[in-house]
C-alpha cells in the first residue's frame, strides 16, 4: 500500500485536519474509496492502521483523518467535541476524496465506528449518490450515551458545564472533564470495561488526550443522529456488538432497521474487543463483501 499524509481545509476559520490517504498498488485507477470516520475524541493510531491496511490490500483506496481539535490537527481549545465541527470535517473529506483525480468518485463509501457512526448516518442522509454506508459497535445518539448515565451522574456535570461556558465567555482556559474513566469516576463514559477497552487502542506513542470541555456535554445532549436513519437511501451495513456495554444492544438493530436498506450482523463481542484479533478480521471481511455487492471495489 501506499500512504501519503495530507492536510485538509475544513470549516472557516483557516483550520485544517490531518490525514491520510492509503492506495492500493497495483489496481487500475480510479479507485474506490473508504472515507473512515472514527469516533469521539479519538486519533487515527487507534485502531484505524489495521482498516487502512485491509481495505487497501482489498483494492480500496482509504481516506483517514483526524477530527478537529484532536491529535495532529488544528483547532482550538483542544479535545473539544462539536458534532456540528465533526460533521463540517466529514464534508471537507468528502470534498477532498471527489477533487482527487485517481479516486473514483460514483464509488465512495462511509464508515463509521462508535460515535463516528453517528456522524456516517446524518452525512449519508444528506447525500443520496453515495455507493454506501457501513457502521461497526455504532452509536447512533450521543443523547442517549448522555442519558444513560443517570440523574445523579448528569447533575454532577452542572458545576462543570457552568464553570466552563463561562471561562469560555471570558477566553479563559478550558474546564476539563475526563472522556472515559472507571465506574463512579466524574467521566463522560463510566461504563464498566470502558477505560480498560479504551487503553486497549492507545499505543506508545498515541496522540490520544483522555479529556474533553465540559460544556461539550450539551452538545452531545443535543446530537440524536438516530433521526436520521429513515433518509439513508444508500445500502448500510450495520455491524452490531450484542455484548454491547456503552448502550442497550437490543436498541442498535431497532434503530437501523428504520434505514430503508439497511443489512444487520451480530457479532459476539463488547464494544472494544471487535477491534482486535479474529473477531476483527471477521467484521472485515464480512465489510468487503458487503462493499462489494453495493459496487465499491
């Protein structure tokens, strides 16, 4: 495979994100392309090298990128989580992939992980020419991730928040929350198992930064891509985790099945394992045929 790193326009403030366009060797050209999208608060050396080198040894060119505000891109303050910025860099790297002469632009698929899925499902919903969508451990509704936390753990956010917006207002360093931490820590995710399959995708070396504005916990209130799921008029593969432990498994295939062509699959795994070992290669491989059918590749 050939990788080459790119820095990408997005938004209107001169920022740009970083990422990385993988080609296929010895493929005619154009080819088809894999927009991967990664989920919230999280950098392309998690997890995302193993998809690169898959879908590329596949015959697929793959196009990476990291979120604004995250790793090796712009954007000030850092770890902030706008679904409005993600799905602005989502748009930009769409853009990106259509003006390059040796990708093939009638045949571009979106995939998404975790939160990133979220973010697959509301741009695939605003553009109908895509070949297709495939979302893997998917979370359709940062409301609901929010939610489930309970009423207790929501109101110990409202001194958080508060301090936040105004040190906002003021331009004035940033009130941190940690993203993922143990059972009872003050996180945005407290799941039990979270933090141990989070440190799972961060090598030596990761630009990953376990921490987040508070007051990006109203957005994620706000943010119900779910919605969306009835105007995906592209074929979507929906890879399900029935040992789900950040959401209800049971809601996930409910939910998609309001895609009009949507393709559910079970895999026997938590929210993290499917991103290691056999069950990995297996979720893959059951992707590339899927793309395949749908004419990308």
């Amino acid at each position: 495979m050939i990788q080459t790193q790119f820095r990408i326009p997005s938004g209107d403030r001169g920022e740009h994100c970083a990422a990385w366009l993988t080609r296929p060797e010895n493929h005619e050209k154009p080819h088809p392309v894999v927009l991967l999208v990664h989920g919230g608060g999280a950098t392309h050396d998690m997890g995302l090298p193993a998809y690169e080198r898959a879908f590329s040894q596949a015959g697929l060119a793959v196009l990476a990128f990291e979120f604004r505000h995250l790793g090796g891109s712009d954007g000030e303050p850092r770890g902030l989580m706008s679904p409005r910025r993600y799905l602005e860099d989502v748009e930009s790297a769409l853009a990106f992939v259509r003006n390059r002469p040796e990708l093939d632009r009638r045949r571009i698929a979106l995939w998404g992980t975790s939160f990133g899925a979220s973010h697959v499902v509301a741009t695939a919903a605003k553009h109908p020419e895509l070949a297709a969508a495939v979302v893997q451990c998917p979370v359709f509704s940062g409301r609901k991730i929010a939610l489930a936390a309970g009423p207790r753990a929501l109101l110990g956010f409202t001194g958080p928040i508060l301090d936040d917006l105004a040190r906002a207002a003021l331009r004035r360093p940033r009130r941190y929350l940690k993203i993922v931490g143990r059972p009872g820590e003050r996180a945005f995710v407290t799941a039990p198992g979270a933090l141990e399959g989070w440190n799972s995708l961060v090598g030596e070396g990761s630009t990953f930064d376990n921490r987040v504005p508070a007051a990006a916990a109203l957005d994620m209130l706000r943010y119900h891509a779910e919605a969306d799921l009835p105007g995906v008029s592209c074929p979507l593969l929906v890879c399900v985790s029935d040992h789900e432990n950040l959401i209800d498994p049971a809601g996930v295939p409910l939910a998609a099945a309001r895609a009009p062509r949507a393709e559910i699959r079970h895999y026997p795994g938590d929210h993290f394992q499917v991103y290691h070992g056999e069950l990995r290669d297996r979720m893959v491989a059951d992707q590339l045929t899927f793309l395949r059918a749908a004419g990308v590749g």
